[in-house]
C-alpha cells in the first residue's frame, strides 16, 4: 500500500533512490563483519516526541562498532566529570583515521574520543565495582538509549578480540603515556565489547532522538544521559564523528553524525529528530556510501544544515495587543467601558510563542522599551511558549525588574510552565525590592488585573459592596418612575450565598434576573464537560434575558462569586404583563435589547487583536 504521510512517502522515496548505489566494499579487517549482506539498507527517523519512521531493513541487527563511541564518552563525563575527562582525552580533529595511532605529542592525550585510541581511553573512565559491573553499566546505558535491552553478539566480540592487535597496541601506547594507569587488557575488553553489541536502524534512530531532546529517550522518557552532558558529546561528534571525512562531511550535511565499520550512520538534529541509516558497504574513509548519500539529501531535501540561520527571534512575538480591543471577560458598566476605550492603550498585551532563547529575549526588551512612555502595565503571556532558556529566563526577569522600577505594572501569564524561570523570578524578587510582577494562571486573568489598574490605580480587586437601590437599576433607566413602581411589585428581591449556584446551563430560563449586589461568574461547559469561565457580571447587569421570551432554555450556568442580591421577574409574570400592561412590557423589552447590543459591540471590537508585523 502507498505511503500516506508524506514523510514515510519521502523516506521510501530516498530508499529507492540509493538502493541501486552499489559502490563501496563491506569490512573485512574483523572477519566476522564480513558475513554482511551488501544489500541490507535500513532508514530510519526518529522524532522529538517519539515517533519513529521506519524504511527498509530496519529491524536488520549489526554491530554498533564506532557509533558506541560518543555514549561511552557521555557515560565518561558523567562518572568523572569534564575536568577529569578533558586532561585524558583531547576534543581536537585529527583528520586521521579511525585507528590512526598518534597522540598529543607532550601530553600523551588521545586527540579526541572518536578515534579508538581517545574511544579505549573514554571506556578506561567508566566506573564501576568490578569489571563485570562496568560492562553491565555500559550494556544497560545502550539499553536505555535504544530503549530496549540489548545483546552482545558474541561471534564479534571474539573475531575483534582475537584480531584486535592494532587496537591492543594502541592500549598499551596509552599505557605507556600514563593515560591509562593499570593493565590496558580490562579496558580494551570493555571497547571491544561495546563495538560489539547488536542494535538496528530503528536503534540508532532513537538514540539519535534522544541526544537531540536533550537526553531523554523520547520513546520510553527515560533520561539516557544529563542535558549539560548533550552539548559536549554532540561538539565532538560534529568535529570528530566523520574521522578525516569530518570537514567535508559538516560542509555538505551540516549536522553531528557518526560511522561504524559494519555500515552504521547515526545523525542528530538538535530540538527535531534522530536519524538512523545502516548499509555495510563503505567508501574509502570507512563511512557507508548509502549512509552518507541519504544524510546528504536528507540535508539538502530539507534544508536541514545547521548552521542555516533560523527566524525565530521574529516569530517569538505572536501578538502584540492593548486594552483598546482586548478586553477581560468581565462585564463593565458603559462609564468603565469608556474609561477603558480611553486609557486602553496604556495597557499591553505581548503573546510570546516557541522556544525563547537570546534573541527572542531580546526582540522582547527592544520592543517592549519602544512603547509609549505613558505605559501603566505590560502583560508578558507564556501560554504558548514551550521553552526558555537560562539566557532569556535571566534578560526577562531584568527586563521585568525594569519595567517594575519605572512603576509599569507587570503581569506574567503561565509562568507555572516553565518551573525553572519561575525559580529565577522568585529568587529574584527575594533579593530585588525592584522587581514586582503578579503572576496568573490565563489571559483573561491578566487583562482584568490591566483593567484594575487603569479604573482604579490599585492592584487590589475592586467591587462596589453596597447594594444598589432598585429603582436605580441602570436596565430601568429608560422606563417611567410609575413603570419602575409597577415592575417593583411583579418582581422579588433573592440574596445568594459565595459559590451558590443561581440558575443551571440547561434547565428552563424561568426568569430574569437584575444584579443589585455582587458578582457572579458565567459559566459554560466544555467539550470535556469541564465549566469554564466566560464572563463575570457585577452589579448593575442583568442575565436571563430569553426568560422574556418563554419556553427558552438557559444556556449558561451563573454562580455567585460573593455574596449577591438579585431582583427577579419570572417569564410567567413577564408573559403576564404583555397581556396586562403591554406599555410597560415593551419597554422593558426595548432596554434588554439596548443591554444585549452593547454586548454585542463589545464582543465584535474584541475580535480585532493587532498582530506583530
Ligand atoms: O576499533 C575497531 O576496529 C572497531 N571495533 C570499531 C571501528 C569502527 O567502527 C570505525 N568506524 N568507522
């Protein structure tokens, strides 16, 4: 069946096209790597989020040989730390071979850990209560980035432990410099048999995914290696991983990789994906010919070269709006709605998205210094940003300090999502008298907190506590005084308690309600049948209104925030009055309607948000 996902199509695409590559010649110098098929070619894709894309042999089993190399390497750093690991092993290129046997002349130091002298050095540093311990640390590690429990293909190990006198040699010259300071035997064992363990495409593809999310197998969510470990093993990859085809290689691919001698290439896109590609015939570097020609395209297919410079400083800012169109849910009276219409643009709202690192923090600042002097809040929304970076985490929180000395209030939204930043703002705050912020849970809370300050000039909530007379109900201000003493007698005063429920989303609107004190929340459920906030109405509003209209039914579920006086007039009265007193029926009617635009207004002008250009 044809593939549907234009990446499956895409990587069953890029098979075909180098399955008739024929060139290059299978390992041979390990006997046993010589019983590999030349036909075998396995692609694989692994994306940050665990999904693997598998083509061809995938499922094949070769020996990871070199690919080993940088996770011993992680596992070095992460028993000695770099200090220790650094005055051992060196992170120059050399350019050589694999096996070329040469050391920093003064130090003694292998030049870097991807070529087998540094690679036995790294194995070297791998702790553990006994030898057998220290194999069972490295197998269980591979296990842990292939997220599975691996196996050690015994005909290998002993065709390279048997043969391995190149490697044995390179030991003992490691010895001799005083790299390794014991018996070379135990060390060189633990290399051949990391070399040796049998994995498969699909393996290397997520191993690959998990250095590119920062060390955590994005299939299982196991933590494989520390993330202030990914940076160095990636570095020496990107240098050293190709061996003497390391420059050419990042000229033309542009992303960190290793080889293995059975015909493995393993390729990491930092934050996206893992690749995996397995094909035994090598070209004359010793990398395998369909690996590199499938990294290559893969590269320039999808303009994937690191270095290719991104756009998303820009993108980091999603939109910039004021409190001229954005408005909370709450409902105002027309006096603070003109108020707000006014002061509206002292007031902004920056909804950042993506990953912020320094330049998005930056574009922030800049833009944010750039506003009117006259400025009286900023809203800084995190809803969609999915990662910050200690950088931009440390220029936000001074940008916030800032902005809080120069007396703008500052209101974070979603700061909870990102732990670490939040750590910062506190501790932060702890030390800094300069810097104020409130921090909320969602938008709306943040823009109401905006809309507080500018009505008000206080950051604490305002609420009218006293009742209002009826006869001043602002719903009656249309009708006359013996039509609001007529209405008085048709309609009965109810007190409601804190978080008691007033009317329910689906029962019959048996009536309309007028707020004379207090404040309820409107609240409708969710496609998950959660309730969920969609305005809040105080005193002087009115609900209810399909009441008027008979036979409706409510639409919303309305519960009392405080404690609330509501004067109400059931649809049976209502209906009752068309017949009785059809003058004052229809004013009535003809204030609901004036009511019911304004909301209708409101709720057209908030739809214009302006984005950033
Ligand atoms: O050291 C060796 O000979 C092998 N066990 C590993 C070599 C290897 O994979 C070289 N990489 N391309």
């Amino acid at each position: 069946m044809p593939a549907i996902n234009p990446i499956e199509r895409y990587l069953v695409h890029l098979h075909a096209r180098f399955q008739g590559e024929t060139s290059g010649a299978i390992a041979t110098y390990i006997p046993e790597l010589a019983n590999a098929s030349p036909g075998w070619f396995g692609i694989c894709l692994a994306t940050a989020d665990g999904h693997v894309y598998e083509v061809g042999d995938s499922r094949q089993r070769f020996t990871v040989q070199s690919i080993s190399k940088p996770f011993v390497y992680g596992l070095a750093l992460e028993d000695r730390g770099k200090a220790a690991v650094l005055e051992r092993i060196g992170v120059e290129p050399t350019g050589d071979a694999f096996n070329q046997i040469s050391l920093e002349p003064h130090t003694g130091r292998p030049r870097n850990p991807m070529i087998n002298a540094g690679a036995i050095a790294a194995a070297s540093m791998v702790a553990g209560h006994s030898q057998a311990d220290r194999w069972d640390r490295v197998l269980g590690l591979f296990g842990l980035y292939c997220g599975r429990a691996l196996e050690l293909n015994e005909a290998v190990y002993e065709s390279e432990r048997i043969t391995g006198h190149r490697n044995r040699a390179i030991s003992h010259m490691l010895r001799n410099a005083g790299i390794l300071t014991a018996d070379p035997e135990p060390d060189l064992d633990l290399y051949f048999r990391q070399c040796s363990i049998d994995v498969t495409t699909r393996d290397l593809a997520v191993m690959a995914a998990t250095l590119a999310t920062g060390g955590i197998n994005p299939v299982t969510r196991e933590r494989a290696l520390a993330r202030h470990n990914v940076d160095e093993v990636l570095s020496v990859m990107t240098t050293c991983g190709m061996y003497d085809y390391a420059g050419e290689w990042f000229y033309r691919v542009g992303f960190p990789a290793k080889s293995g001698v059975s015909g493995g290439i393993l390729a990491v896109l930092p934050g996206q994906f893992g690749i995996g590609v397995f094909s035994p015939p090598l070209d004359a570097r010793g990398n395998s010919v369909r690996g590199v020609a499938v990294c290559a395209a893969l590269s320039d297919d999808l303009e994937l070269h690191s270095l290719r410079a991104p756009r998303a400083a820009l993108s980091a800012l999603r939109t910039r709006s004021t409190l001229v169109h954005t408005r909370s849910k709450r409902v105002r009276t027309e006096a603070d709605q003109l108020r707000l219409a006014e002061r509206g643009s002292e007031a902004v709202v920056y909804q950042l998205q993506g990953d912020l690192g320094f330049a998005a923090a930056e574009l922030v600042a800049r833009r944010l210094n750039a506003e009117r002097t006259a400025l009286k809040c900023v809203v800084l929304d995190f809803t969609r940003v999915t990662e910050v970076d200690t950088t931009a985490a440390r220029l936000l929180c001074e940008m916030t300090q800032g902005q809080s000395e120069a007396g703008k209030g500052v209101a974070l939204i979603g700061l909870h999502r990102h732990p670490r930043m939040r750590r910062l703002f506190d501790e932060t705050r702890a030390t800094e008298p300069g810097l104020r912020f409130t921090h909320v849970t969602d938008l709306d809370a943040g823009v109401e907190w905006c809309e507080q300050r500018l009505l008000h000039e206080t950051d604490q909530p305002h609420f009218d506590a006293d009742e209002l007379p009826f006869d001043q109900h602002p719903l009656l201000a249309g009708l006359a005084a013996c039509d609001i003493v007529e209405l008085e007698r048709h309609m009965r005063r109810h007190e409601y308690q804190p978080n008691q429920t007033v009317v329910r989303q689906g029962e019959p609107a048996d009536a309309l309600f007028l707020i004379v004190r207090g404040e309820l929340s409107v609240l409708v459920d969710d496609l998950a049948g959660a309730p969920k906030r969609i305005s809040t109405l105080s005193r002087g509003m009115s609900f209810g209104e399909p009441a008027l209209l008979g036979h409706a039914l409510r639409s919303a579920t309305v519960r009392a925030d405080r404690i609330c006086v509501c004067w109400l007039l059931s649809s049976d009265i209502a209906a009752a009055l068309r017949v009785d007193n059809p003058r004052l029926a229809f004013a009535l009617l003809d204030s609901v309607l004036r009511s019911s635009w304004t909301i209708v207004e409101r709720l057209s002008s908030e739809t214009v948000v302006s984005t950033v250009g």
